[in-house]
C-alpha cells in the first residue's frame, strides 16, 4: 500500500554526519539511482529518508540542503501528497506482512514516467525485506535499467534478508543508534513530564523513536505486568491457564519478543549472576529471581520452544493454546525444587 502520512521536515540530531555526507554527493553528482539505508529499528531510518528525499524536491533548501518548510513542494510534502513521492509499505490488512509483486510492478511502472512538479521522482520501499521474492525480482530489473530522473530510497534493518542481486545495486547508507546522552537530550524534550527516559531508552535498546512508541502506547507497563504475571506462574501463585487468557489480549509476537528477552537474560544471570549485558536491565532484580528457578539446560529448550512460538504468532493459531502451552512448560520447569541444582 502507499503510505500517505506526511513527511517530518524536522531533522533528528544524530544523523548530522549521514546527511552532510548526502548532501555532499548531491552537490558533487555522485548521488547513485537507489541508495539502501540500514541500521536497527526505531532509530529513525524513514524519516531519515523522508527528509532527504524532502530536501531534493524542496523549492528552497537552505545553506545545509534541509527542506524551507515553506514552499508549496514542501506543503505537499507535509499533508503527504506530494505527486513526485512515493511510499511503499506492506498492506496494513495482509495477514503475511510482504510486499507483493503487484504493488512493485505499479511502482516500477510510474517510474518511467517524467516527473510532475520537480527534476525527480522518488520512491521509497519500507521495509525492503518484506518483499517477497516475486516482488524483489521485479525491482530488480528497474535497478537494472533505472530512469535517469528516479531515485530508490530503501529501506531495512535486516538487509541480509535482501537478495545480493538488489543489494548490490544499491549505494549502501549504514545509520547507527544515537550515543546515549544525545538519545536522551532528545527524548527529555519530546516525552511528556514526568516520563522515565532513560528506561525508556534502555528497554528501547538505544533506539529513540521506538522510546517514544513505548512511552505512547503504554507498553513499559504491560511489559511489567507480563513479567509480574510470569513471576507469579512460577511461584505458583497463579494459574498458567488464567494468565494465558489474560495474555491473549496482548499483541502475540511481542509479547513472544518479551519472553524471549527475559529468558535469554535469565540465562545470562545463570551463568554468572553479575551478568553486566542484558536486554532488560531495568528488569534485573526480578531475573535474577527468576534465574534461581531455573537449571541452564531445560532453560535453554524452553528459550527454543519459545522462539518457534514466535514463527506461529503471525498465522491463525490460537493464541489461548500457545499461551497454555508455554505456561504450563513455565510453571513445570520453575516449580520444580531442584531447579536451581
């Protein structure tokens, strides 16, 4: 589908250095036909692309090649209908998350057309890996004989996922997380008052935009209340079956993305309780706790059993019974008195 929100125009702080190094291949013409922008999610990797198309069919840019936000090319861009822009996203109603070869064929077939308004036209293929192979194909014959006046802005955290083929056609553009006190002078200003930033970074994995979803839409404390919940089956004060109920309210694959983690760190804190690298270190002391019930090597199996769960949770499985499952393994490896043994 095609995205049709507007384009921020605001810059983020951390990609000072990426930009200028756009910018100067733009003012050199070296700016190739498809440039691949990668690095871990959250940190800002669509807008940053968003931007940077904004700026080369901005009106006016200013001195460091940011977008004026204020000519008419720029107010298309904010509403989210500029005609020389194109965002392709997985179709929200899919149930399989690809994009599919129809919708890459459309796009293929626009880019041989002229421009509307500008001297380009732009589009952007978010996440790229969700190309299935038919779709990847298809593109790969536009990056082949690409349109003078296009350029292919894509997008992805996981690039290896992407065929050689189309990677290889790309100007590859690597972006990193923000280092941790520019991330945090950043989220103080855009989170509400109040609001614990540096957990919400750090259970964010250093990734600020995904900070501010979790601050949004209240995941911290559900994620607490799961893992309170965890706690509880394994004591043995409360029923795996009542808590999977509750659970199947939650979204599936990050509640899963939750369990992993928290099993992963416990198995960390197993093998060495003073375990300094773990994915929830606002969660340690519960962890630790939970550590001490378990023994590494049914750990581990469970930490498998828990992962292939996850390759469920996007199909029609019933997540009652998934939930059911993995409680009642839960509770039958941490209720056990030599756990720890």
């Amino acid at each position: 589908m095609i995205e049709t929100t507007g384009v921020d125009l605001e810059p983020l702080p951390w990609f000072a250095a990426d930009w200028q190094r756009l910018q100067r291949a733009v003012w050199a013409d070296r700016l190739g036909h498809a440039l691949l922008l990668t690095g871990p999610g959250g940190i800002g990797k669509r807008r940053f692309a968003d931007l940077f198309g904004a700026s080369l069919l901005c009106a006016h840019p200013d001195a460091d090649g940011l977008p004026c936000g204020t000519c008419e090319e720029c107010a298309l861009l904010r509403a989210g209908n500029h005609p020389d822009l194109t965002r392709l996203v997985p179709d929200a109603d899919s149930k399989s998350g690809e994009i599919k070869v129809d919708q890459v064929r459309d796009l293929c077939a626009r880019q041989s057309m002229t421009s509307n308004r500008g001297r380009r036209t732009l589009f952007r293929i978010a996440p790229a890996e969700a190309m299935n192979a038919a779709a990847a194909n298809s593109l790969l014959k536009t990056l082949e004989e690409p349109a003078s006046a296009t350029l292919l802005l894509l997008v992805s955290e996981a690039p290896g996922s992407l065929p050689p083929t189309i990677r290889s056609r790309c100007q590859p553009v690597t972006l990193a997380a923000p280092p941790a006190e520019i991330a945090l002078s950043w989220l103080r200003a855009w989170l509400p008052s109040g609001a614990p930033a540096e957990q919400l970074l750090a259970v964010a994995r250093g990734a600020p935009l995904r900070a501010i979803e979790l601050a949004a839409d209240g995941q911290l404390e559900r994620r607490d209340r799961c893992l309170r919940e965890l706690r509880q089956v394994g004591g043995g004060d409360a029923d795996p079956i009542a808590i999977a109920e509750t659970w199947q309210s939650e979204d599936a694959d990050l509640l899963l993305v939750w369990l992993a983690s928290w099993l992963s760190d416990c198995l960390r804190l197993l093998a060495d309780p003073h375990a300094t690298h773990l994915t929830n270190p606002d969660q340690r002391q519960p962890l630790v706790e939970l550590s001490r019930r378990l023994r590494a090597e049914p750990g581990h199996r469970f930490l498998q059993q828990v992962l292939s769960a996850r390759g469920e949770a996007g199909t029609s499985v019933n997540k009652q019974l998934l939930f059911e499952a993995l409680l009642l393994r839960w509770a039958h490896l941490t209720r056990q008195p030599t756990a720890r043994h």
